[in-house]
C-alpha cells in the first residue's frame, strides 16, 4: 500500500482519539512504524525520541524482545482463556501473586482488566456494592478532583476532572462529585503560604463531605500525581490530611496508580512516594510495559471479605471482562515484571531522574514559563504570557500546543495539555539521551517565544 492509499485509508475509516477530525481529513494521520528503544520511527524513516513513553506506559522502550518472544510462547501453548466460573490461567495467578507481594500496603485479591478506564470503573462499582454488602447502601457517592484523570468509559469520564472529557458527552453521571485541584501554583490565593493552601483545600473536601452527608460518601479517588491533568505534585500535607478525613468518615481510599505505578515517580508506587494507604488501587500502562493492553485493581481484606459474603448470598460475583486477566497479555505483564527486577529499572530511574529533574528546572527559567514540576521521570512546563502575573495563554492560542508541534519538527513526541508541555519518557533512557531530549525541547521553547512574540503579542 502507498503513502498516499495509507494515509486516505487512515482518513475514510479510523475515528481517532483526542483529535481534531475536522482537521484530520486534511492532514491525515502520522503514522509510526517502527521503535529502537526510548525512539519512534514513522513511516518517512523520522526517527523521535518518545517523550511520553507513547501514552504514559512504554516503560521498557518500543523493542523489547523477551516482550514479544514472551507474548508468542503463551500465544503457541494457550492463546485464550478466561476467568469466569472458576476458571483460571497459569499467567494470570502468576501476576496477581506477583503483584499482591509488590503492593505498597496488604492487598488481598486482583482484579484483571483490559485498561486503566476499566479499572477505575470496576473501583466504582466495588466501591458501591462494598457498601450494599455491609450494610450502609446510602453510601453511593464517589469525590474526585478537579483536572484528575481516571478514563473515558461513562463512570471514569465522569471521574476524570477535565471539561473536555465532559462536554457534550453528558457528563458526569449522578453521585459523581469533584472537589478542588491541589495546584498551589495555579489555584493559591495572593499571598497564601502552601499550609495554608492545602487547609483550604482540605477544608472545602471537608465541607463538600459535609454538605452532601458523610452517610452518602463511599469513595474518594485520587492520582499520587494528576499527570494528565498537567503533572500537578501534591502539596506538602495535602494527602496527610485527606487520608485522616476520608478515614475519620469511613471512606474508601483509591489511589490511580494507572500512570504512577512501576517506577515512574522513582519508587515502585507512587502510594510509596507520598505516603498512601489505598482500599484499592487501579494499575495499567507500564504493568505491560504498554506491550499488551492490560490492567488491575488489587483491593483489600475487608473488602474482599464483603465481596465473599454477599457473592455467596446472592450466588454470584457477577462483575467481569471477557479478556481480563487475558493468559497473553498476563505473561507479557509477568515477564515485564521480571525484567523490571533483573535489570533494577527502580534503581536506574533512581539514577537518572536527578539529571531529568535539573533539566526540567533549568528550562523552567525559560522566559515562557512559569512553573517547571516533576518528580522520578515525569516533569511539566507550565507556559505564561507573563511570569509576574502568571497570565496564562487562551486555550485558542494555546503555547503549550505550539509548543508541542515544534518539539516534533525538533524530533521529540509530545504534548500540551492545557498549559502545560508534559514529558514522560521510557524508564530505560540514560543520561545522554535526557540531555539531548531536553536540547530538543529548549529549541522548540525558542521556537514558541518567536512565535509568542510575533503572534500573540507577549512582551519578553
């Protein structure tokens, strides 16, 4: 097939996935054909440092061959076979065995899914039927956070605190609440120290609890980091004091770990970066090292205990996917797994991620933006009109996007989201490969201050 009968194929049939498709029948897809490590390669015979690791979840870079020998052996000994009835497949025990010994607090049971999106919806109706098996069926509501990410299916785009995710997709759905964004930078009023930012906002999840009726709250989610909703760290406190007032009300605690887990925030868990102790946490992404679309969500003892009990009243567990816990997709997670210990990627990213953080920092002194913040091997550049005011770009001329564009044109992939330019690379770059990837990004930065300047009007 030619270029061209690709790229008009690509148009007449995919509907693609966070674009613009009125822009896309005329500029077509991007298609990649190819990876060597931390790199892509399209189809021109470009060749791009990955800088969000694909989507968040390439932890072991785009050509790993124990991943793809792995994946062929299971698929030549047992290609499919599901877990419903009390079946079950050696992969698939393996991995939750693997992954409750891992787990950053006890955990008692996995369930396996095909996508974060599916974890965090199972988590909601866990969260529900947990409080029907117990007693307290008024306990219906779930808080989640303004600009927090947990999918796109209905009850996790509901979750999910980004308009967009939202809008005209008749979003959220009834018992969904959100509470406000930790973000000291963005949301601190004049002259606020950083406690007293995270009072506040403890405060207003306090009175929102409150206000709705502690009685009717079954479950607070939240990310160790908002990654997608612009790399946003909590501040100093903040989960202290949210784990004592969900626990103080008998709330569930579930932590997202879809883009923190594995390594990403410099330990294994970003529950262990920041201190959580989870009811249940949702896993996806780097499990599979992006390999096989797989997921899970480990909950704990007493909530297996409810699920045992009220399975056992009404004779049925009657949650499940028919490719959950899929034999395939578990052996690649299994192996990824395996390779994550051998190869100590958790002391690599430890390595490394001081020399990725002081490249974030020092491109944060760009005249464009105003906040550089990371932690372990995820970072964001926040842009500005103007560093005094902190006056941000409209979404319309947005610097981030630009940005973003110029970052391709410099041979890195990645993306604006809202105001920031978000970098998540491979756990396995090295230090070299950080230096050039962020050499690549201070050219396209200049590149978007010629444009701010002569577009939009900035004064610099």
């Amino acid at each position: 097939m030619t270029h061209s009968a690709l790229q008009q194929s690509d148009i007449d049939s995919l509907l693609h996935p966070y674009s613009n498709h009125h822009l896309h029948q005329t500029q077509g897809p991007h298609v990649i054909t190819g990876g060597d490590g931390i790199y892509v390669i399209d189809e021109q015979g470009n060749r791009y440092i990955e800088g969000l690791a694909g989507l968040f979840c390439a932890a072991l870079g785009f050509n790993e061959p124990r991943l793809a020998e792995a994946a062929y052996a299971q698929l030549k000994r047992m290609p499919f076979y599901h877990g419903f009835a009390h079946k079950s497949t050696e992969p698939s025990i393996q991995l939750a065995e693997r992954l409750l010994a891992m787990a950053p607090v006890p955990m008692s049971k996995v369930f396996f899914a095909n996508s974060g999106s599916e974890a965090n919806d199972t988590a909601i109706k866990l969260a529900w039927y947990y409080h029907n098996a117990i007693g307290q069926p008024q306990k219906k509501k779930i808080i989640a956070r303004q600009r927090g990410y947990h999918g796109v299916t209905v009850a996790s785009a509901s979750l999910t605190g980004l308009p967009n995710n939202h809008r005209d997709f008749d979003l959220p759905i009834a018992n969904i609440l959100h509470t406000d964004c930790p973000h000291y930078y963005r949301n601190a009023l004049p002259g606020e120290s950083e406690a007293q930012f995270v009072d506040r906002c403890v405060g207003n999840l306090a009175a929102l609890i409150e206000r709705e009726g502690p009685e009717t709250i079954a479950a607070f989610f939240a990310e160790p980091v908002m990654v997608s909703g612009g790399v946003i760290l909590p501040p100093a406190g903040y989960f202290e004091k949210v784990q004592a007032l969900l626990h103080r009300h008998g709330i569930l605690f579930v932590v997202d770990e879809v883009i923190c887990g594995f390594a990403r925030t410099g330990n294994m868990f970003g529950s262990q970066t920041y201190d959580l102790k989870p009811d249940m946490i949702s896993l996806a992404k780097q499990l599979s090292a992006a390999y096989m679309p797989i997921s899970a969500l480990m909950i704990n003892e007493r909530i297996d205990q409810a699920i045992r009990a009220q399975s056992e009243k009404i004779g049925s567990f009657s949650h499940g996917f028919t490719y959950g816990g899929h034999p395939v997709a578990a052996a690649v997670a299994l192996e990824t797994q395996k390779i994550y210990q051998e190869r100590d990627i958790l002391g690599h990213v430890r390595r490394v991620a001081p020399r990725f953080q002081a490249g974030l920092q020092r491109l944060g002194e760009h005249p464009l933006i105003g906040e550089a913040r990371g932690v372990g091997l995820v970072g964001g550049l926040e842009f500005v009109r103007n560093n005094a005011t902190r006056e941000p770009f409209s979404p319309q001329h947005s610097a981030a996007a630009y940005a973003g564009r110029r970052a391709q044109a410099h041979g890195v992939i990645t993306r604006g989201l809202g105001d920031t330019l978000s970098l998540c690379p491979a756990l396995i770059i090295d230090e070299a490969q950080i230096d050039d990837l962020f050499a690549r990004i201070e050219r396209a930065l200049d590149d978007t201050l010629v444009w701010a300047r002569a577009e939009q009007g900035v004064q610099m």
